[in-house]
C-alpha cells in the first residue's frame, strides 16, 4: 500500500527564487559599480529586472503603484547606465 498525496500541489518557490536572485543581482551590480566596472554593473542591473522581485502573477495594470514605479525607476537607472558608457565610449 502506497500512501501518495495526489490531491496536493506542490508549494511554488519561484516567488522566494526570484527576490533572492533578483536581490543578489543587484549586490553584484553595485559591487562592480563601487570597482568602477561600468559595463558590467549595468548587465547585472539589467538581468535582476529579468526576476521580478513582485508577484508575477500579477498583470502590470493591477500592480500597486509602489511596485511599477520602483521597476520604472529601476530600468531607468540601467538605461542611464547605457547612457553614461556610451558618453564615456564615443
């Protein structure tokens, strides 16, 4: 006799993946700020908007406003990165 739980879902951890993943996105991107490594500060800056720190399940239309505008707030920080390695470039 087997005992399986086939009516239980597994839990979804992707919420805890991503804030971590996101979070340690971040740390590595002001790390090779604070070195001076422009370029690699901003990929890194750039690939923790990939983990959503916020539900993901969640439409952006009917996401609170803190949580759009600290995304907004953070591509334009990777944009102006973009902006300050291309002024520093040409």
């Amino acid at each position: 006799m087997t005992t399986t739980k086939e009516n239980e879902k597994p839990k979804d951890l992707t919420f805890k993946y991503n804030r971590f993943l996101y979070g340690a996105f971040v740390v590595l991107a002001m790390v090779f700020l604070a070195t001076g490594q422009l370029t690699s500060a901003m990929s890194n800056l750039g690939i923790a908007l990939i983990f959503d720190p916020f539900d993901q399940k969640v439409a952006w239309q009917n996401r609170p406003l803190y949580q759009r505008a600290w995304l907004l707030v953070h591509l334009v920080l990777v944009l102006g990165l973009l902006v300050v390695w291309a002024i520093e470039k040409f």
